[in-house]
C-alpha cells in the first residue's frame, strides 16, 4: 500500500485517492479499527429465465454469516440463507449479502435473466 495516497480522518475513518479499479481493500488505521465490507462472488451472472445460481459471499473480517435479499425478486428471487438465485422473468436484478452481525454491511451481484430459447 502507498501510505502517500491514505489520510486519516479519525478513527475508522480514511479518504482515499486512486486512480485505478480496485475490488477488494483492506485498511487498518491507527487506532486499530479495520473497515468492514462483503464481498459478493461472482460480482455479475447472466441466466435464462428458471435457471438457478448459487451466489458467495466473503466478509473483511472474515467468519460472518450473511443473509441475501434481492431488491428486484420478480425477475430474481434469492434463498435468504443460501444465496441460491432463481431466474424468475426477463430483467435484471441486483441480489445483495448482507452480514448479519452488522446489516449496514453488504455486498451485491447484478443478475441479468433473459428467457429461454424457443
């Protein structure tokens, strides 16, 4: 890590410029914290209409259970301790692991559902 381009804030907090994609961060600031996050796996999936996925996902810290939801379940439905996605109808959904210690930390996979060919 380029300590040049971090600034700390204050505890848990960090602002960070970079000029690059980056998927995955982990960041420990001087008070010990570590920013959290979840991780969802594979981030997009393309399906036909009744097929079925099953989604991971991966916390920072590690070792936390995760429940799912979808925000679109019409076109996607999700098992909500699973991650087994259902192709419902032709759309996109975005089906998001939440970790269940804290909710307000989650992680999301876009779904793409087309119908099945003739």
């Amino acid at each position: 890590m380029n300590l040049s381009r971090w600034m700390l804030v204050s505890c848990g907090a960090v602002v960070a410029a970079c000029d690059h994609e980056l998927t995955t961060v982990d960041v420990f600031v001087g008070c010990g914290c570590v920013v959290r996050e979840v991780t969802v796996a594979p981030a997009s999936v393309k399906l036909v209409v009744g097929d079925t996925f099953r989604l991971s996902a991966t916390s920072n810290p590690p070792g936390a259970a995760h429940v799912w939801s979808s925000r679109q379940p019409a076109v996607a439905d999700v098992d909500s301790l699973t991650g087994l996605v259902t192709a419902k109808s032709v759309g996109t959904a975005t089906i998001v692991a939440s970790r269940v210690q804290d909710l307000n930390l989650k992680g999301a996979s876009a779904i793409e559902v087309s119908a099945r060919p003739q």
